[in-house]
C-alpha cells in the first residue's frame, strides 16, 4: 500500500525545490521527517550526504589528506573516499544504524603519511 501520492514530473521537480529552501530544511541542523513524501526525503538525504562529505573534507584537509571523489556505496544514503596520498579512507552515512556514527574513518583521525615517507 502506497500511502503517498503518485507525483507528476512537475510535482517532483516542486517536492525536490522544497527542502532547497533554507526556511524548509538545513541539512546541518535538521532531520529527515519520515512522514515527508519520500521524493523529500530522497533530496534532504542528497543535502545531506553532501554536508557530510563537506565537513569531512575539511577534517582531511586539516590532516594534509589529498581525497579522492566521493563515490556512492550501495545505495544513495552512504559514501565513501581514500587519500591519493597515504590510502586511508573516510566514510559518511546519513542514516547511521545505532552503533554507527555519520562521518568515520581514519582520514579524519590521523595525519597523512605519505607511501614514501614510511
Ligand atoms: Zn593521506
């Protein structure tokens, strides 16, 4: 049973607008409704996720990390990326389970060693 309404490609691209409004949604400080449509919580996830991958840039970056692109793990709520330099990883999860956390990885605990400097 859908308990949603089916939408036209206009509705859509209105219900995908929606959450890009700041008075709507911050992917920062916010949470995903799960009574919003799920085309909503589809695009606050992508907001989300992308926050995500900001702030763990700037960890790395802080850390001498040189980051790959983002790739998608599995599905669109997690991502993933290794320094070109040292090869450690960070992950970000939108939707962590309860022993889980957004952002992981080693990339964003330790400084960047180099393959030539060990
Ligand atoms: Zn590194």
């Amino acid at each position: 049973m859908n308990m949603f309404r089916d939408l036209t490609p206009q509705d859509e691209a209105e219900f995908r607008e929606w959450p890009r409004d700041p008075n709507n949604f911050n992917p920062a400080t916010d949470t995903i409704n799960p009574v919003w449509h799920p085309v909503i919580q589809e695009e606050c996830s992508a907001m989300r996720l992308g926050y995500l991958e900001h702030e763990a840039l700037r960890s790395t970056f802080f850390r001498d990390h040189t980051m790959a692109p983002f790739t998608k793990v599995t599905n669109s709520h997690q991502s993933t990326t290794k320094c070109t330099k040292c090869g450690m990883d960070v992950h970000c999860n939108v939707l962590p389970l309860p022993n889980e956390i957004e952002i992981g990885g080693e990339a964003v605990a330790l400084n960047c060693v180099p393959e030539e400097d060990r």
